[in-house]
C-alpha cells in the first residue's frame, strides 16, 4: 500500500508509533539475545581482554555505522535535519555528561538501554533502577534539576551544521564513514569468531545496531512524506523514557510518536525473547547497600544522559552512526568514566581484602576476652 494513503488512512503520528513499536521490538529481543552492553565491554577492555562482550559491543557500533552511512551515500537516508546535527551542541554537556554517564553505568551495573532490556527478562533491580534514571532525567530536562543541566551545557558549545558533523571536519564523506564502519565490523566479526561468541548472538548483534538505522530510515521516510513537522531520530533512551513515563501518568491519553513506540516495544522484545530462550525470571536487590549503590548509579545516569545528549545508545551509537561530534566526545567520555570508577571500585575492594585479616583477628580476641 503507498505510504501517503497510509498517512492519510491513519495519520503520522500513528505510524510514527507504529514505527518505533517495530524498531523497539527489534532492538530489544536482539540486544537480550546478544546480552549487548557498553558496560561488560568497559570492564573487559579495563582487563586488557579483547573477549565476548567487547566483540558484541563492536558489532553492533561498527553494525549501525556501516548501515546508517551506506544508506547516507546510497541517497535513502538524510540526517542533516537531525538534532545531533542541526542544532547546537554542548561539548561541556557531552565531556561532563558522558563522564557522569560512564560512572553511573558500572555503579548501576547497566546503562539506560540495558536497564530496560534487563527489565523485560524480569529484573526488578533493573526495573526499580530504570524508573530513578527517568525521574531524574525527567528533573533534569523540565524540573528542579533543569537550571543546573543548562548552565552546564552553556559552559561550551557548538554551533549546528557542519562544525557538527564530524565527517565534514576532517574532510570526508559517507562514503569515508561507511568504509570506516565495514572495516570496524569486519574487525568485529573477527574477534566474535575468535572469542566463539556464536552465530546467533553474533548475528544479534548486529540486528542491535541494523535496529538504529532502521530507525533513522523510519523517521527520515515518514518525515518525507508528512504534511506536518517530523523530527528525525533513531534509538535512545533517557529523554524517550522520561517523556513516555510523563505521558502515562499526566494525561488521560498518551501522545503518540516514534518515542512512545520504541520504549515499550524494547520492553515487549526483551520479554518474548526472554520467554522463548527460557531467560525469564524474578530478581530483586540483595540488601540495602546495594540498592543504594544502584540509585547513585541511576541519578549520575540520568543527569548525565541529559547532558550528554543520550544515553551509551542514544548518544554513543545512534548519534555516533551519523558521526556526531558531540556524540563521538560523549562516547570517549563514557568509557573515561567508566573505566576511572571501575578501577576505584578494583582498588577499594583490594584493600578491603588486604586490611581484612588484620581486623579479624582483633574481633577474635575481643570476643574471647583476651
């Protein structure tokens, strides 16, 4: 059926929905099938081990900026109206975010897209976890914690169009881009091949990173054809997450766009993939230290990811695809941060066991009363 007739039939806002529904499903019953996370990546890569989850990791980067540049330089897609692109940027917000981001990641033990991937599977620390990190996004993009988000993303900033591209700064094209993401993934597949990550979680990998420029490609198309505004945007989750969160429980009805599509519809793919993989089970917090530890991790998640930009997704791979400079520095800033804590945590829990054995003994001789 010719799309226009659709659009007339039911409407932009519909199919927009419609489109990030297919696009959520997608991506989360492959990023639950692949087990895809920045964060594993991180720790791996601290251990100097080029193992699993980093190939996973670089399937699905180089996987979304190979099919996202190829389908640039083909003519299918347009991303020079996309945010990342067309409007101002914030350096300071992608340095300072990225780097909160980056902490709150291996705190929380998953980023924003993990958490709600994670939550499909029956997680409830990644549930309860995942509502702080929206809450918190939700204060920072419209509430209390707003007037501090802008006065940091004012500290340095970018203008929108080709100072933001980063391709166009150092003289090169799409084509330039695509060869860098073919030559990234082949690489990828290697060291999948290498470390025996499987053909089925190799393969949805790549599907994780096929799925952000699915969405470009959805937006973009619709944008095309519609008679009213359309924003051009792919997979994230902070800002998404928050305003779907604010829907629900604001208004008798819930606005419809590609945004409240793809949050659910990454929960609802996570769920079936967890069901037919019999993945699916009940998990809770531990104790109370833990759960505190996680909501840190959750509050430096979501300030940071509205600093950022995005999230390790929204940012690091869907703004990183089209070669966003902001994107690009918020990525390099999230592994910064998430390697800096990785090692503080390593050395706070090393001299917890070294200093173990000292206070052990003194507790023994206290209790026997010598």
């Amino acid at each position: 059926m010719d799309l226009d007739l659709l659009i007339e039939r039911f409407g932009e806002t519909t199919l927009l929905t419609a489109g990030g529904l297919l696009v959520g499903l997608a991506f989360g019953a492959a990023a639950e099938r692949s087990r895809f996370c920045l964060r594993s990546a991180v720790i791996e890569f601290s251990e100097s081990s080029f193992g699993p989850k980093l190939a996973v990791w670089l399937l699905t980067f180089s996987a979304a900026v190979a099919a996202t540049q190829i389908a640039i330089t083909s003519g299918v897609l347009d991303v020079s109206e996309a945010r990342q692109l067309a409007a101002t940027g914030s350096l300071s917000g992608a340095i300072i975010g990225g780097l909160m981001f980056g902490a709150g990641m291996i705190l929380s033990r998953g980023c924003a897209s993990r958490l709600l991937v994670l939550s499909g599977t029956g997680n409830l620390r990644a549930l309860v976890t995942g509502l702080i990190l929206t809450i918190v996004a939700q204060a920072s993009l419209r509430g209390v914690l707003s007037p501090a988000r802008e006065f940091l993303t004012s500290l340095w900033t970018l203008p929108g169009g080709a100072s933001r591209n980063l391709l166009t700064v150092v003289h090169a094209g799409p084509v330039i881009g695509a060869g860098f993401g073919v030559a990234v993934l082949v690489w990828a597949v290697w060291l999948g091949w290498r470390n025996r990550i499987g053909i089925v979680t190799g393969i949805a990998a790549i599907g994780v990173g096929v799925a952000v420029t699915g969405g470009w490609l959805v937006t973009y198309i619709l944008a095309q054809h519609s008679f009213e505004p359309t924003q051009i945007k792919s997979v994230s989750f902070t800002g998404p997450s928050a305003d779907t969160l604010m829907g629900l429980i604001n208004s008798p009805s819930v606005p419809l766009g590609f945004d409240i599509g793809l949050v659910p519809g990454v929960f609802a793919g996570s769920l079936l993939a967890a069901l037919i993989g019999r993945d699916w089970k009940l998990q809770g917090f531990h104790d109370g230290l833990s759960m505190g530890r996680y909501a840190s991790g959750a509050f430096l998640m979501g300030f940071g990811g509205m600093l950022a930009g995005g999230c390790a997704v929204g940012a690091g791979v869907t703004g990183g695809a089209i070669f966003a400079v902001t994107a690009w520095l918020a990525l390099g800033s999230m592994w910064l941060g998430a390697l800096a804590t990785h090692m503080l945590l390593d050395a706070k829990a090393e001299l917890e066991v070294k200093t173990a054995p000292a206070i052990e003994p003194a507790l023994s001789a206290k209790q026997t009363g010598n």
